[in-house]
C-alpha cells in the first residue's frame, strides 16, 4: 500500500493524475452537484434515556449555519423533561439541553428542525475577490486541542505543498496530499476522533471523516490559509447512485458526517470533502480502489475538490466545545447527541444503548 500511495503522490507533484489505459476503457460515473435548486427537509431527533442513573442531563446540537448554502427554519420539541436553547458560546453552536430529574420515567426528547440545503460547486473561473477581517482570520487559522498547527502538521503541511505561493495552489497540493496519504478505515468507531498530531506522528493515516478532514483542516491552517471543519448529517440518498455518499433518510444515526471549508482570496469560502474520496475509494465497491483515475472515484474526487451535494446539513463549526452544564470535560466537536448522569458521559458512538434516533423527511412543494 505504501508504494501505491507514493506512486499517486508523485503523479500529484508531477501536475495532476494520468489516467491509465485500463481506466480510461471504463465507462466513468456521473458525480456532479449544481447548486441552484433547494430541498426542504425535516430533521428529527429522538433520545429515549434508558440507561440513566438518577437526574440526567441531555444535549442535542440543532442546525446553525445560515449561508448561500443552507437555511434553517424553526425548531420544535416535545419532552418531559425541561429543556432550554444555549449556545456553546464561542463557535455558534446551537445546542438544545434538556434536563431531566431522577424521578421521570422513561425520559425522552424528540427534537425537530426544518432546513433547507442546496448542492456546491465552484466555478474556478469566476473571481470574486473577497475579504476577511483580521479577527476572522485568526479564529479560522487557530490551533484546537486535536488540531495543532505547529511541529509534525506545519513540517508536513510545508513539505505538501512545496514552492506553492498562491492560497489556491497550497489547498490543491494539501487536498491531493490527503487524498493520497490517509485511507478510510471502516473498524473506526462513529466518525473518529480527528487527533491529527497522534495520526501524523504514528503514520495512521487511516480514520474516517472526522480524521481525514480534520488533517486536511489542519494542514492548511498551518501554511496560513483559513479553514474549518463543518459537522452534520447525511439527510437522503446522493442523487448520483453513490450508496456511500448518501443516506437511508428513515434512520440516520449512523450517517453523521463533517464536511470542511477553505477561505480563498478569489472565491469566499469553498465546500472540500477529501474524507469522502478516501469513503468511495474503499467502500463504494467490493473492491478498494488505489487511484483516483478509476471511473468510479474520478468524477468525486474532482466534484469535491469545490463542492458538495445538498443532501446533507450543517450543525456548527464548533472545535473544543464546552457543553454548558456539562460536568465532564469539553469535546473534541459536537456532532452526536451527548448524554450525562452520576455515572458519567454516555457513549455516543453507540446509539441503541444511549438510545437515540434521527430522521429526516423531504418536503415536496
């Protein structure tokens, strides 16, 4: 595996991926999002406390971003608990807490949101030069707790992207350098932990979205260009036939998924999602495929190289995230539904023991 990766590392250096003949005898898929059309979800999340020892604490993150992208519409709830709206109060998360005395029977929240998402692309030839406010720029260029900015990450951000001198041509040698060095690794439990120090310095590149995009987050942090994780959920099936790339919209507690975003001088903010190449790569067929030159993983590996298709939504931006009232220690990122009693924090990653569900619905006009 290491002489493959190094073999697409240098076709990257060498100026992009030649196809091989065998590849290009196959008939390559469609993998390719517009924006322009908005879909209208509804969201639902569902906890059902049965393992609590005593007054219980719960937090589920509620969509937060408003953007040329995505909208968010109202919540609503149902409990027998007391719940309250809060923020994490740093990055914008919205949280919904909800806190329930020793003495309720079985416990619930039910949580829903509506939304509206839409597909990214960039059009790369269109320049719109835009600004950032210094203040801006040091919150998206700052070390996080999992994500350091200095030693091995700036050392291998540095030796990526080489003699780069524009913002544009650092993120596409770091996108190519991720793309060609970590690996999805399916045993990974949730959506990883994204300690990118750890990975770099144990040479396990191989995690899930939370890791790999981190790492590319990361990388280009280090090398002074803005960027940021974005975390959420898979909402529908991808239009384009890509099991992997979409959701079963009935039961999404297990299709949590962050995406990331660079700032560019030309373009504003850009959707990126290297940790789903690396997805399709070892879990779109039987097969795990080495080389973004294969029909199946081409199309993605350039669509999301400056986009994302709408059928997934944001929750936050958050990093280190103290949840208010939390008795434990702050997270690593809010993504998951998090619970807490006397015993401790619930395990979040295991969603029939907690137990929680979550679903979306699509709204047709």
């Amino acid at each position: 595996m290491q002489t493959s990766r190094r073999h697409f590392l240098q076709l990257a250096a060498a100026g992009g991926f030649v196809a091989s003949p065998l590849a290009a005898l196959a008939q390559e898929r469609r993998f390719a999002p517009q924006p322009g059309t908005w879909r209208t979800f509804d969201l639902t999340k569902r906890v059902d406390v049965n393992m609590s020892q005593g007054a219980t604490r719960v937090w589920l993150p509620i969509p937060s971003i408003d953007s040329d992208w995505q909208r968010v519409g109202e919540s609503s709830f149902a409990t027998n608990g007391k719940a309250t709206r809060v923020s994490d109060g740093q990055d914008g998360a919205g949280i919904l807490l909800v806190d329930f005395d020793a003495g309720i029977q079985q416990p619930y929240v039910e949580l829903t949101t509506r939304v509206q998402t839409q597909s990214r692309a960039t059009d790369w030839q269109r320049r719109m030069p835009a600004g950032m406010d210094a203040a801006t720029r040091a919150h998206w260029l700052r070390p996080t707790s999992l994500i350091p900015t200095d030693g091995i990450v700036r050392d291998t951000a540095s030796k990526a992207v080489g003699d780069a001198k524009s913002d544009e041509d650092k993120v596409r040698r770091i996108y190519d350098w991720v793309v060609g060095n970590a690996w999805r690794e399916p045993q990974v439990r949730g959506c990883g932990e994204g300690d990118i120090k750890t990975m770099l310095e144990t040479g396990n590149l191989g995690g899930k979205c939370a890791d790999i995009n981190a790492l590319f987050v990361g990388l280009c942090r280090s090398v002074g260009v803005p960027a940021r994780d974005v975390y959420g959920v898979r909402l529908a099936p991808s239009a384009f036939g890509y099991k992997e790339l979409g959701s079963n919209s009935a039961s999404l507690k297990g299709a949590q998924h962050c995406r990331a975003e660079v700032f560019l001088r030309a373009h504003g903010w850009v959707a990126m999602d290297p940790a789903d190449v690396a997805k399709v790569m070892r879990q779109e067929t039987p097969t795990w495929i080495k080389t973004v030159n294969d029909p199946v993983v081409a199309p993605v590996y350039k669509a999301l190289y400056g986009g994302w298709e709408g059928n997934w939504v944001g929750y936050n931006m958050a990093h280190d995230v103290a949840l208010p009232g939390a008795r434990m220690g702050k997270l690593g990122f809010l993504m998951y539904p998090v619970a807490e009693d006397q015993q401790g924090r619930f395990d979040s990653y295991a969603p029939d023991d907690f137990k929680y569900q979550i679903s979306a619905r699509e709204i047709k006009a």
